[in-house]
C-alpha cells in the first residue's frame, strides 16, 4: 500500500507566543523559525502581520526558509467588503507563501460575539479565501470552535469548512480552541467530516486543556485528517497546544502511523529532536522538562536496581524506542537505591572500561551511598558522578589546586550617592609550579568566585574558555541551624555539551565552590587536557 503523506503545522511562533511569560523578540522569531526549518516540519507559521510591530516587521521580507511560511489574521470583518478591511490589507501584504485565516464555526459565537448572521459569517470566508487566492496565496481556514460548534450545530459547522474548501483552501482545520474535546469524540466528529471534505485537506489544531492535545491530534489522523497542527515543547495559551515534540517521534517511530504515513522530518532530522526542543527553552530561559516524553532527561532514565540489570542485558526491555533515534540518551541513574548494575551501566555509558568484579565497584557504591547520606544527589549531577568514578578509579589528574580563596561583601555608597552592594572575590591558583592571584566583582558572591575562579588557570586557560554556566540551583536541606546547602550547577561549552555538578556544604559558598571545581574540572577532563 502507497504510503500517505501527513504534513505537520507548526503555530510556535503565532498561538505559542500566547504562553503566559512568553514574549519573542524579532530575533527569537528568525531563530526559531530556523531550527523548525531544519527539522522539517513543513508550515511555520510566524504571527500576525499588522496586529503588532513585531510580526509585521517579521513579515516584511521574505524569509530564506524551505518551509511553506505562514502568515496567520482573521476574515474580512462582518459588513465590510474584502477590499475595503485594512486587516485583510495587512495581511494579503506580508510576505508570506500561505495565508491562514481564523474564522468562526459556531453559531453561537457568530450570534454573540460576532454579532451578526451566518450567512454573513459564510460570505466573508469565501470573500477572504477568494482574495488570498487571488493574491497567489496558498489558503487554510482554520475553523475556531469547531467540535463545540458540531456539538451545537453540526450543519453550521460543516458549512463553514464546506465553504472555505469550495473556494480553493488548502486545508481546513479543525480547531478544538477551547481544548475540552476527548479522542473518542474527535475521532467521531473528524470522521463525519472526512465525507463531506477530502480527509488530505482536512487538519487538527487541538489545546491541550484536558491534557489530550497529543490524543486529539492522533485520533484526527487515525479519522483521516492529514495535517497536524501543534507547537514546539507543547507552548501555547493556558494548558498549550499540540506538542510536536511529542507528536513527530510517535508518527515516525510507531508502527500504526509508521507504516502508513510519510512525514517531512527524516530520521536524521529525528535526531535533533532533543536538542531543538532544549534550544528553545534556552531562548525562553525556561528550565527544560526533565519528564518532558521521547526528549526529557528523565525519560530514559532507570533507577530500580531490577530494571537497570535488565538494561544493561537489552535495553529493549524496559524502553518503548530507543533513546538514541530522537537525540536523547539512556540514563542508568547511580543513587542510594542503585544497584551494582546501575553504576556498571553508568560507568559503561561514560566509557571507563572496569571488570565487573572490580573490588573499587563496590567501594564506589559505598561512596555514593555516604555521601548522598549528607545530601549529595547523583543522580541530578551527571559529570559530578564521573568525576568521583573517575578519581576512586584513579583516573583524574590534579590539573591545579586553589590554595586559598576569599570572598567579600559589602554595602556601600557608589560615586553617585547610590546604596549598592558590592561582592568580590580573591583567588589564589597553583597551576604546575606557578602561583596565580585572581580578583573580579561579581553580581553575587557566587559569581565573583566563579569569574575569579576562571579568570587565569595558567596553561589550562585555553581549555576553559568556552566554559559557561547555564543554570545555578540551591536547595536548603532540613531546617534550622543543621541546614545544609545543596547547589546544582549546569555548564555548557562551546560544543553544546550540558553538564550538571554537585556540591554540599553548610555555606552556600562552599558548596558553590565544590560545584564550580568539579565543572572546570569535569571541562579539563572531556577536553583531554594533559596533566
Ligand atoms: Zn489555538
């Protein structure tokens, strides 16, 4: 059987910029629509030109992508002709391949918040479809409202997608704009239009408001609609959209639509998966979803002693695919409740080759089991748990020691009268034969240490340079004068390597200082610098 074509929407840059907190710059907008273009989704859609200076600006020139891009607004308004309504202007003169208009399918909506009839609601989609035609646009209605609007009137509903294809749109797609259909009822209500409109002109935009969105989309597929609409990592209003990112490995790795479906992503561009969805949460500054399916740290990663001794036999046994085809990686978590195999496995992963019968295993286990005793957890410190391997295994050379350092706050008047608070550090380095003083003022203390930390290391200087913190993370443990201070530190280089580092300390400073050591330490090691 002839493999059908499904085509993937991608609404990141229009219905995902209505995430609460979310706010793109035109210069977040180039880059996104970048890395979707380069994994293959076929339609970015990036805004609505003449609604703000950003997406009109967005849409003043035509942008070097494969993609069909999108420019997205409403029909002509109600008593107005189509070439009398400056939104409709606006929009017929971005500089877009296709034109994706919003209209209403719900007779109730075209009642109350409309104000006006259906008949009126049905001549200006054909009115605006016929103009974007005109224009040489490619044309999609994207039908708002439209399974509540089946539910209350089917017949309405079905003659607003009806009358939008009749004139020439592409597609029309069938929104769940308020996100409370359920699978069941999508692929009912998707099935009865399949006969009224061919199935490969029909598409599925769905919220995820009852935590469906990805269910909604796959039923519509399975009821014969042939493009899906979503965002990347789920963004979009209230509960988000359709994630993509959950979507496009299901579509390519399940056999159900595997077998039947093509997709525009290969199984190259599949492999980016993981790290497309982190860059974006970079450009967010948002913590990425360690739970987050096929991409989230978490999602390969085995704890129980039981599962990891079968991992390590055949991953197969307890992995729906494998990690590698969208990028991610398996992750055998050493912790407390670990298992010989889980650090075996580990150990594996991180290429240092050990008998398995090794004496230092154990001790290793013992080590991890004391130390996260007093509050170091491994399992959240990747590159921390390598290094303590590595050194029980005897395997880091002492690249330098920091004979003293010293850190100073202080609360004072500037020069121009203002209270600022002022944090310094003082660093001193013994690199080889050589003893190197660093000063710098920071933000906080912290970043006064680190800048001072990594100001000069000497011959090593070079292998750090491209060394950044990416995230810094405390947590208080137990409560009152026993506290103790966990820090987090995530770290990246300049070959968009992660890697997280632990320290634990009564002082925040110090415990900072442990994690920051391990970092740059952790760097030296991976850049194979010499002893
Ligand atoms: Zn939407």
């Amino acid at each position: 059987m002839a493999r059908e074509r499904l085509y993937l929407f991608d609404t990141t840059l229009r219905d995902g910029a209505q995430t609460n907190g979310v706010d793109f710059t035109l210069h977040d907008k180039l880059v996104i629509a970048k890395l979707l273009d380069d994994l293959g989704v076929d339609y970015v859609e990036g805004g609505y030109p003449g609604a703000n200076p950003t997406d009109t600006e967005f849409f003043s020139e035509r942008r070097p992508l494969r993609c069909t891009f999108t420019a997205f607004g409403m029909t002509r308004r109600p008593g107005r002709s189509a070439s009398n309504d400056p939104g409709l202007a606006a929009l017929l003169a971005a500089e877009a391949n296709a034109i994706c208009f919003v209209a209403k399918s719900w007779d109730y909506h075209v009642r109350v918040a409309l104000e006006t009839t259906p008949e009126e609601n049905l001549a200006s989609i054909r009115d605006s479809v016929r103009a974007a035609k005109a224009k040489g646009r490619e044309v999609l209605l994207d039908c708002e409202h439209f399974f509540d609007g089946y539910k209350a009137n089917p017949k309405f509903a079905l003659a607003c997608a009806k009358a939008a294809y009749d004139e020439g749109a592409r597609w029309v797609v069938l929104c769940d704009t308020n996100g409370g259909a359920l699978p069941h009822e999508v692929e009912r209500i998707v099935s009865e239009v399949v006969k009224v409109i061919p199935g490969s002109h029909v598409g599925i935009h769905a919220h995820n408001d009852t935590e469906q969105a990805v269910a909604n989309s796959l039923a519509a597929v399975r009821a014969g609609a042939r493009q899906i609409q979503g965002t990347l990592n789920g963004l979009g209003e209230r509960c988000g959209n359709a994630n993509l990112v959950s979507i496009i490995p299901t579509l390519k790795l399940k056999a159900e639509f595997a077998d039947r479906f093509d997709i525009g992503v290969s199984d190259a561009q599949l492999k980016t998966l993981a790290h497309i969805s982190h860059a974006l949460d970079e450009i967010l500054h948002h913590a990425p979803n360690r739970h987050a399916p096929y991409v989230g740290e978490s999602a390969f990663a085995t704890k129980a002693g039981i599962h990891a001794s079968a991992i390590v036999k055949d991953p197969a046994t307890y992995e729906h695919v494998s990690p590698d085809m969208v990028g991610n990686r398996r992750k055998v978590l050493v912790s407390d409740q670990a298992g010989r195999s889980n650090v075996l496995a580990e150990l594996d992963r991180i290429g240092i080759k050990v008998d398995k019968d090794d004496a230092r295993i154990g001790r290793l286990l013992e080590v991890v089991k004391e130390r996260e005793a007093i509050g170091y957890a491994y399992e959240a410190a990747d590159a921390s748990f390598e290094l303590l391997a590595r050194r029980m295994l005897g395997k880091v050379p002492s690249y330098f020691d920091v004979e003293k350092f010293d850190v100073n706050i202080e609360q004072r008047d500037n020069a121009v009268g203002q209270r600022v608070t002022v944090s310094m550090a003082v660093v001193k380095v013994k690199v080889g034969g050589e003893t190197l003083i660093s000063a710098a003022e920071g933000i906080g203390p912290v970043n006064a240490l680190d800048v001072a930390l990594r100001k000069d290391l000497g011959k090593y200087q070079g292998y750090i340079n491209g060394l950044e913190l990416a995230d810094y993370r405390v947590r208080i443990l137990n409560s009152g004068t026993e506290a103790v201070t966990r820090v987090l530190i995530v770290s990246k280089d300049e070959t968009g390597e992660h890697w997280t580092t632990i320290g634990v300390s009564p002082n925040i400073i110090d415990a900072s200082f442990q994690a920051l050591m391990d970092s740059i330490i952790y760097k030296l090691v991976r850049s194979g610098a010499p002893a």
